[in-house]
C-alpha cells in the first residue's frame, strides 16, 4: 500500500478524553522526556562503570539529578537514594528504620488516612513484633499534633505521616509534627509523592527525617523515585531491604535507572521553576470547577479540609449519586472514584470514610484531579457534562421511585 492510500481515521482514542486523575499519575512533561532520550541511546553507559567515558557520563548526570532533587526539598544531595517508586523508598523508610533501630524500640505511629503502602508495611512490621498506632482524622481529613503526642512512647522508634493525601488532597502540618518527634529524638518519615513540586517542601525547616517521592507523580516517569535520609542531626541509619552491589551508599542495591533519575532530575528543576505559578493557575481550574458544579447542582459535598489542599483537588459527592454510576455515565472523562491501588474494590475508600460521613455519601465520592496540562475550556466541558450525568442519574432514580 502506497502511503497515499492509506486513510487515517481516528488514531488515537484518548485524544477526545479529557484527563482529571493527575493524582493516579502524570503525563510526562515534553521537556522532560527530551532530557532522557540521550540516556537510552549514546549516553546509555551504566553510572557504576568507573573506567570509561560511557560511565562517566552517566554518572555525572545522575549526580547532576541528585542535586535538583534534593534543591527542591532542601536537602543535601548526598542525602538523596534513588529507588523503583515511592512504594519502594516508603518500604525501605520503614523497615529500614525498624530493623536498624530494633534495640531502641518497637512503637510506630501513623495515620488511618495513609497510602496503602505506608499502612501495608506497617502492617507487615506488626506481623514482625512492632507495635503500631493507627491515629484517626477529623471531618476534614486533618490530623490532631495533640492525639499523637498523647501516644508517643520511650519505645517509639517512628511517625510516619503522609504531608498531601492522595485522595482528599488535605495538607498536614508536617512542621508541627516534626518539632514534636524531634523533640522526643523519634524519626519523622514523610510520604511526600503528592506534594513534592506541589507545595514548598523544606526538609530541614519542617524537621523531616526521611522524606518518600515518585517521578511520576510530578511529570517525571513511572519505576523512578526516591527516599531522603538525614545525613546529620541526627544522622539516619537504615537497615538495607535488598542485598547486592552496595550502590547509593549500600542503601538501594541495584544498577541505576539513569534515563529515569535524569528524568526525575529534570521534573524537580522543573517545579522548581515553576510551582508558585502552576500552583496558581491549577487552583483557579480548580475553583472554577467547584463554582460551576455547586451553583448547578443541589446536594454537592466536598470531602477534605476546603482550603488547606492540593491546588489540583477536589473530592466531591453528589446526594443520590453513586460513584460507579456517574462514571459510567461519564466515558470521557477521566475521573476516579477511591484511588487507583484500591478501585478494583468496590467499597468505598478507607480515606472518605474515615471522615466519618455516611455511608452513601462515602459511596458516591468522586476525585478531580487537576494538573499541568489542563485548559479552561477542558475545565467547562467536563463541568458540564458532570452536572448532565449527575441530572440524568438523579432523574432517572425518580422516574423508577414513582
Ligand atoms: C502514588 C503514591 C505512592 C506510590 O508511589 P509509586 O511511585 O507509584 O510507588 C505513595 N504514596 C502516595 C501518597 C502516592 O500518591
């Protein structure tokens, strides 16, 4: 066939899909994928290759992300371990320090609202002989500095608290949190993977010992991340999770992901860049988005404290309105209801209820996240047609009560 007879159709099926699941994960920013595409071709040298010039290279880019990673949060480069995700580098934060600092205690602390994999590990710890609280939030989502002060111990050894919730976007404060654990010389772990390039993050001013994030989650790709360990004051001992050539310090074994840490670089210089803007002009999507749903719809609820969130989130029930039902009325959206690690399950998330709303209402939340390269006019579309189907199922259900 000559290339002139062939007919494009539609090629791509998501184009017609507006994206609002920025949460679940980013696109990877253009500029950023420019910056890796040498790493998989000439420059694709392995950075532990100390003898020639391949390895020099790459290694001289992974020091050159070490270093934008680390200026993003405040930290010192030598300070920062690259890992596959936020997953790994939160597993390594926790059992890393449970095993290093068994002698010293066996007491974790945490929250109810945490990501699956902080809230995973600790459970495995438990089955190890730690001993775990679980503290609950308010309505809003927020944490009580004072509930966990209350159960903090001469055994306990770890908090660890999630600074940007994944679901609700609520916003803890981490600096309150870290003067008090500092105090007491109990370490601080930080599951940043939403707020890193989001929100100012200042390791040393909000008194972080540990700090978790993923490229992915920032416009950088997806199986790269990173774990922060305070190098001083206190200095943070971790006890290795895999065995093998001792790379990052004998603290992450394994050949580097370059063409992903220069990825991961180049998204934290970036939002460096960038944050106080995007930042700005994500939460003008996002209100509008409100303003639009709550002033055409009766009975719309957000979950999550209303001004202390991600620019980009809302989390919203509409009364009578299912969350499996509006999505299925809404093909082109992007949308999700619970987080992504959990939906194959369809109760409703363990965030929304620990807000202690109703059952129903814990059913139909729906997340909207926003991010980068949303427009205003994706905003309205979407707007619109979430006030259609919420209108279509809502009527609907009073034609069949009749
Ligand atoms: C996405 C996410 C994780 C897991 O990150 P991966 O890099 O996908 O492993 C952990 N915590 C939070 C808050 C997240 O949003």
């Amino acid at each position: 066939m000559r290339a002139e007879d062939a007919i494009i159709v539609s090629t791509d099926p998501m184009a017609s899909v507006i994206y609002l699941d920025y949460h679940a994960t980013t696109p990877v920013d253009p500029r950023v994928l420019e910056e890796m595409l040498p790493y998989f071709r000439e420059r694709f040298g392995n950075a532990a290759s100390h003898q020639h010039l391949f390895g020099w290279a790459a290694a001289e880019a992974v020091e050159l992300a070490r270093s934008r990673v680390a200026s993003l949060i405040g930290a010192d480069p030598a300070e920062i371990i690259f890992t596959s995700g936020a997953t790994e580098s939160i597993n390594l934060a926790l059992k890393g320090v449970a095993k290093a600092y068994k002698d010293r205690g066996r007491h974790l602390a945490t929250w109810v609202t945490e990501h699956k994999a902080t809230l995973d590990t600790v459970h495995r710890l438990e089955q190890s002989g730690c001993r775990a609280t679980y503290l609950p939030v308010d309505h809003l989502g927020m944490i009580d500095p004072g509930q966990l002060e209350a159960t903090l111990g001469s055994d306990t050894i770890l908090t660890s608290l999630l600074l940007a919730n994944n679901e609700i976007g609520v916003i803890q404060p981490v600096a309150e949190i870290g003067a008090m654990t500092r105090g007491r010389q109990i370490l601080l772990h930080v599951d940043a993977a939403q707020a890193v390039g989001k929100i100012p993050i200042d390791v040393n001013a909000m008194k972080i010992d540990l700090l978790s994030m993923s490229g992915h989650k920032l416009y950088g790709p997806k199986g790269i991340g990173a774990l922060y360990v305070r190098r001083r004051q206190p200095r943070v001992r971790l006890t290795p999770t895999l065995d093998g050539g001792g790379h990052e310090r004998g603290l992450r074994s394994g050949t580097l992901n370059v063409p992903g840490i220069v990825g991961l670089g180049k998204a934290c210089e970036i939002a460096a860049e960038e944050m106080a803007q995007e930042h700005q002009r994500v939460a003008a999507l996002r209100d509008r988005m409100w303003s639009r749903l709550s002033s055409k719809l009766e009975g719309t609820i957000l979950h999550g404290h209303p001004t202390r969130r991600l620019a980009g989130n809302l989390n919203i029930s509409f009364e009578g309105v299912g969350s499996s039902e509006l999505l299925a009325e809404l093909p082109q959206i992007a949308l999700s209801s619970g987080s992504a690690c959990t939906s194959a399950h369809p109760e409703p998330s363990h965030v929304i209820r620990a807000l202690g709303v109703s059952e129903e209402l814990a059913k139909g939340a729906i997340r909207v996240g926003l991010g980068r390269f949303n427009t205003e006019d994706e905003i309205d579309r979407a707007g619109d047609e979430i006030i259609r189907a919420v209108k279509v199922i809502r009527n609907r259900k009073s034609v069949m009560a009749r």
